[in-house]
C-alpha cells in the first residue's frame, strides 16, 4: 500500500524539487554538499571514472569491447558519456576493472556516504578497508560493532 502523504515523505527524506535536462517534469532529489549534480554531470564522472581505471590496469578501448561484448567504438560511447551507464553494465566494468561499484557511485554521489567531503571519503576508504578482509576479520568486526551499537540502544532507552 502506498503512503498517503507523499509531500510529507519528500520534506521527511530532504528532497528538494529540481529540473534536469532529461526529464521533462520537475524531479526530486536529495542535495549534497557539492550541490545537486545533473543526471548528465554524474555521466561524465562515470566515464572519467572508467577510463582512469581502464588506463591504471593498462587495457586500450579495444580489449575492454572485447570483454563486455561490444566493438571499441560502441564501448568509447562509455567513456565520452554519449551512452547512460546502467547498473548491470556498471557492475560488469567494476568486475573487469577490479574495482566496487561502492568506489563509482562515491565519485558521482558522495553526498550519500556523508554530510561532508571528508566523511564520504572517510566512508568510503572503511567500506574498501572491510571489502578487503578475510571473511573471519570482517565477521569479528561486526560482531564488534553490533556489540556497540547495542550497547549504545540500551544507554539511549534508559
């Protein structure tokens, strides 16, 4: 069932009503620190994104076509932003680039990993920090920090 009052859910989540080139009707979003970027913008740093990964593991167009399936002229439409990045496509790059998706929405959005500049990007290197660990590592660190939420709900009811 849906909620009745959804002027109340947009003021509740912080959306602000805004205008994008591609669409014709005014959206909602939720602001950042840097602003509110347009769909387009966010394009863009996907594609930065993707070439500078491309270029550090030292793949050309080419041999990345190759392994998503598309001739490097259709894959170079990525990298200059003229295609739209959907997630399953931006999963399979991640998987080629050996890189988290986490890293890519972080560099389109970091608005959503803090309320600061520095809190995303503190977010972001522990998100990469427990991607890395041993499975053993990263269950003890949840039990741990579980631990501490919990205690911290109880103190909070008291």
């Amino acid at each position: 069932m849906a909620i009745k009052d959804v002027q109340k859910y947009i003021e509740e989540q912080g959306l602000v009503e805004t205008t994008d080139a591609e669409s014709e009707k005014p959206i909602y979003r939720k602001p950042g620190f840097e602003g509110i970027r347009s769909f387009g913008e966010m394009e863009q740093i996907f594609s930065q994104f993707i070439r500078e990964h491309r270029d550090a593991k030292r793949l050309n167009r080419a041999q990345m076509g190759t392994m998503v399936g598309l001739h490097e002229t259709i894959f170079a439409r990525y990298e200059r932003a003229f295609s739209k990045l959907q997630a399953t496509r931006l999963i399979h790059l991640c998987e080629i680039l050996d890189c988290s998706p986490v890293e890519m929405i972080h560099a389109a959005a970091p608005h959503l990993f803090g309320e600061t500049r520095r809190e995303a990007d503190d977010k972001l290197k522990l998100v990469l920090r427990i991607l890395d660990m041993p499975a053993s590592t990263a269950s003890s660190l949840l039990g741990m920090i579980e631990g501490l939420v919990g205690e911290r709900d109880r103190s909070s009811q008291s």
